[in-house]
C-alpha cells in the first residue's frame, strides 16, 4: 500500500497564529493519521510545545530529521523538522532577531520537496514588515521568496476558495465557488501599470493556462481577464493599457490556442453572468481580484504558487497578532490549504 504524501508546514512568523495552527491541525487528526497525506511542522519544537500548553491543545512535538522517515502517527503528536528562534518569542509581539528563522523554514521546506523528502509544502503566515526590517531588502513576501529559492523566472499567485479546488466547481452556478490569479502581486497601486508589459501577461497567462491542466484537471482551462482601468478604459478614454498591451496580448495568446474572455471591466466580471464555465479570472492586481475572493469564501480558500517545480500551497490570510496565544483562530484556511497540496501532489 502506498505511502501518503508528507506535506512540509513552515509555521511561519513565531509572534503569529502560525505555530498554534499547527498544533490545533494536529490536535484534530485521527491516530492513524489522515489517509491522503502527514504533515510535519517546519519550526521550533519549544515554541510548538509552549503554545499547545498556551491553547489548551494535549499536543506533543517529536523532533524528526528530515533525511529520515517519519515514526508512526500517533494521536497527540506533532512531528518537527526543527529549525531553532533566534530569539525567545511572545505571542503579538514581532522581534526581528527572528526574520532568519522564519525565512530558514522556508528553506528547509523547500529542500526537502527538491529532494522528494516531501511532496509539498504548505505556509503559514509571515509577517513581511519584521522580515524588512531585519535587514532583508526587497523581500516582499512568500511567492517571490519562493520564485528566487527554486530559481524559475516567474510564478503566478493563485488564490482558490475550498469549494474550487476541483476542475469545474469554479463556475458560479452553485455559488461563489472561485480561483483568482494576479499579474502582479505585492506592488504599490502607483507602480502596477508599468509593470504590466505583453511579456509579463504571456508568461503568467502560459503558466495559469498550463497549471490548471496539471493541478486541478482542467482539459481545457477558460480564464476571464479583468482589464486595469475602469470599465476597462472605457475605449481609451479611461486609460490606454487595455487598448494597447492587454488586448494585443490577449489576441496573440487566442491565436496560439488559450480561451481567454476579456478584458472586462472587474467591477461587472465577478458576477454570475461573466463568471459561468470560466475556471480563473486573471486580475491585475492584488487588491482589484482579492477582496472579491475573500469575501466570497474568507477562511474557507488556500494560495497556490504556480509556476514552481514543487507543490507549495498556504493559508488566506495573515498573522493575525492579536489572535496569538488566544486559542482562537480558526483552523479553516489551513486545513484548505493542507487537503489542496495532498490532491496536487498526488497529480505531481
């Protein structure tokens, strides 16, 4: 019988929710572990252990080394890859003495799905302004992190909502089921329009149209492309980008064999009419697909980076530091998160 895939959890920012969300998914699993997939925690066993007892979670972390095989899941414990603080944490309380160790899991993490350790990998949060701040320059979160440490040259930040993780349950036949993409990601609003050239769609439109084949089993992905301006540049009088590098681009890709619908105007795309049999919508940036997706399905949905040569798959939201310690934060996203990357990597 075949082994499940082990999934690796980097617990992400150790003043966060990250480190008690992985407690409380192992908290929740059943003594013979899951059938489609282990985790085991990237993280500090101490403060894995300090922040079961904060909790109330009877969770026990057994330290592990990833070049060997797990022991046997056993109710109650939780195994680690350990990856030592570089300073004592609080719960709420950012230091950034600890920007290395976070920025480490995610580099064990990785080298293990390289070297089929792990089949993939799955974040929680991080905190980005700690990372900055401890010296880290141009650090702008876990996607492009991500792109530089496996060394490809672009990747495509898909969020998904746990209704959407199969091929076509993204339409909104049955309700708000969707996957957002985005051209660009963590940019200023002043500096997203230059950054959206013809070779910057080509590439994340090829890797979008290419993954949803390979992940979710789309045979022949549909992808709706909002456009940058309002009402789409309202024929060039609202904005030129659409008449000049969206749609040229768009025609060229349709011509070499992708379904694309678009540009249309984000503020009427995300309805039921625009979104019926469409698989992704590409929006242009962070804060014109997302709020969407997140109010269709907060809580409940998992970032996917695409374009990468392993599984990594994460939580919909952040930190959340005043939630830390309080044994209040909900489990949802992540338990989306860790059930999408056991599907993708049994595709891989």
């Amino acid at each position: 019988m075949a082994m499940p895939p082990v999934l690796a959890l980097t617990t992400g920012e150790p003043a966060g929710i990250g480190p008690e969300l992985a407690v409380m998914l192992a908290a929740g699993a059943p003594a013979a572990g899951t059938p489609d997939r282990r985790v085991v925690a990237v993280g500090d066993p101490g403060l894995l252990a300090e922040r079961a007892a904060m909790t109330g979670h009877a969770v026990e972390p057994v330290e592990c080394r990833p070049d060997e095989p797990l022991p046997p899941p056993m109710a109650g414990q939780l195994p680690v890859w350990p990856v030592p603080l570089r300073a004592p944490s609080r719960p709420g309380v950012l230091d950034p003495r600890n920007a290395d160790y976070v920025l480490e899991t995610l580099d064990v993490a990785v080298r293990a799905c390289r070297d089929s350790r792990a089949a993939g990998m799955v974040t929680a949060p991080l905190h980005k302004g700690v990372i900055l701040e401890a010296g880290h320059a141009g650090f702008t979160g876990h996607t492009e992190y991500l792109r530089d440490a496996c060394g490809v040259d672009e990747v495509v930040m898909l969020l998904a909502t746990g209704q959407a993780l199969h091929a076509r349950e993204a339409s909104w036949a049955g309700g708000p089921h969707l996957r957002v993409a985005l051209a660009t990601t963590h940019l200023p609003l002043r500096e997203v329009s230059a950054a959206i050239t013809p070779e910057r769609l080509e590439r994340i439109l090829t890797i979008l149209a290419a993954d949803l084949k390979r992940w979710f089993g789309v045979a022949s992905p549909r992808i709706a492309v909002c456009g940058l301006n309002p009402h789409a540049g309202e024929g060039g009088h609202l904005g030129r980008e659409e008449l000049e590098v969206i749609t040229p681009t768009l025609e060229r890709l349709r011509n070499e064999g992708l379904t694309l619908d678009g540009p249309l105007p984000a503020d009427t795309l995300f309805t039921p009419r625009h979104l019926a049999g469409v698989d992704a919508v590409l929006a242009m940036y962070h804060d014109q697909g997302l709020p969407v997706l997140k109010y269709a399905g907060f809580g409940r949905a998992a970032n996917i980076t695409l374009g990468l040569p392993l599984v990594r798959t994460s939580v919909d939201h952040g930190t959340a530091l005043d939630l830390a310690g309080s044994g209040r934060a909900d489990l949802g996203s992540l338990q989306v998160a860790v059930a999408l990357a056991a599907e993708m990597a049994q595709r891989a």
